[in-house]
C-alpha cells in the first residue's frame, strides 16, 4: 500500500500546505471542495503542486516532519526542481 506525502499551495509562491496520506486523490480532492474546515479551506490552499510516494507509514511520517522543518525557500526548490510552472497535478493522478 502507497502512502503519500504533499504539497499543496494556493497559487505560484502562494501560502503552502504539507500533508500526509494513503489516498492522495481523495484528500485532495476534500481540500479542492473544502470539505472539512481548516487551513487550507481559510486560505484557499487546493493546488496539488508536488507528491512523493512512500512504501509505509511510518516512512511517510517521517518525511513529513523532515519537510516541516525546512526554510520556505527550500521547499520551493523542491516543488520547481520537478514542477517549475506550479501546475496543479491533481489532473495526472486522476487519469
């Protein structure tokens, strides 16, 4: 089973969200429609700008709370290193 750490942003070098899951399109899909109230709802914080995927929970955990700990910027390096447009990639992982 996949589980999935990600990053959602409100729009190109907008406010940034990171997050952990075992289904990815459908949590993105509960902040997309701002089905559960919150960060991301308040701030409108729905495109799915970067993923990776994990073979275990607990590996997921852990790099989310690596992540967390990171500056801004690096995370911005993260997300143009393999999206440098902010495309929202909820489209790709819905096909």
């Amino acid at each position: 089973m996949a589980y999935y750490v990600y990053l959602l942003s409100s729009g190109k070098h907008g406010t940034l969200y990171l997050g952990v899951t075992r289904d990815l399109v459908r949590r993105v899909y509960q902040h997309k429609t701002k089905a559960t109230p919150g960060f991301t709802s308040r701030y409108g914080v729905t495109r799915l700008v970067w993923f990776e995927t994990c073979d275990d929970p607990t590996t997921a955990i852990a790099r989310e709370k690596e992540i967390k700990k990171w500056r801004r910027d690096w995370k911005v390096t993260l997300i143009e290193n393999e999206n440098p447009d902010w495309d929202d990639l909820y489209k790709s992982i819905t096909r």
